[in-house]
C-alpha cells in the first residue's frame, strides 16, 4: 500500500468510526490514533496474524470492518476474519471501493466467504 493509499485509507477508518460512534456502537477500536487497537485474530494453519482496521460492539454483537482500497485478492485474510465474527456470534463488513464491487463479490463467493461489501465512492 502506497502512502497516499494509506492516507486515505485512515480518513475512511475515521470516518466510519465517527459514524458508528454517533450510531449508538460502543468499545470501537482501531489501529488508527486515538483508540485502542484492536486484538489480534490469529490463524495459525495459514500463519496469518490480523489486526482488523475497526471492531466494534452494538447490542452485544461483534462487528469488524476492513477498508480494501485495492484489488489484491486475499482469501486467507478475509476468511479468517469471516470465520472469527461468525465464532463471536458477530458479522464481517468489507469496505470497498465501489469500481472494485465485481472483484470482491467474485472473491468472497468463490471462497465461500460470509462477509457484508459496503461500496463507497471514492
């Protein structure tokens, strides 16, 4: 990831903190400044070591979201991630970009990945 891609990667991270915080979420965690990381989600078999980009609590349910800002194709990760919402009776939501709607949707159903895409313009 580039640094402009990182750059907008945080706004969007903060943003959607933002807007979980004013809609009633509660212990929202991120690895970006001024919240509290995330736990780590590890898959051993794949050797996989995740820090999701937000965690957060509504109703006592779990729900992780991911920013992918770009078309790299990552099944370990989002099944791991997948796998760890369905374990804490939670839900997975990836963030995208809405040109990259056709490449995820391919991807997650491919793999058979439960997991909500959420499309942005950008």
């Amino acid at each position: 990831m580039d640094n402009e891609q990182l750059k907008s990667k945080k706004k969007i991270i903060q943003v959607i903190a933002n807007e979980l915080k004013d809609a009633g979420f509660y212990s929202i965690k991120s690895w970006i400044g001024g919240y509290e990381s995330p736990e780590k989600i590890i898959n051993k078999k794949e050797k996989l070591t995740i820090i999701t980009d937000i965690t957060a609590k509504y109703e006592k349910t779990l729900f992780l979201f991911e920013v992918e800002l770009s078309k790299e194709s990552q099944p370990a990760k989002w099944q791991t991630l997948s796998d760890h919402a369905k374990k804490c009776f939670g839900k997975l939501f990836i963030i995208i970009p809405e040109r990259l709607s056709h490449f995820f949707n391919k991807g997650l159903n491919k793999n058979n990945i439960e997991a909500e895409i959420v499309e942005i313009s950008q």
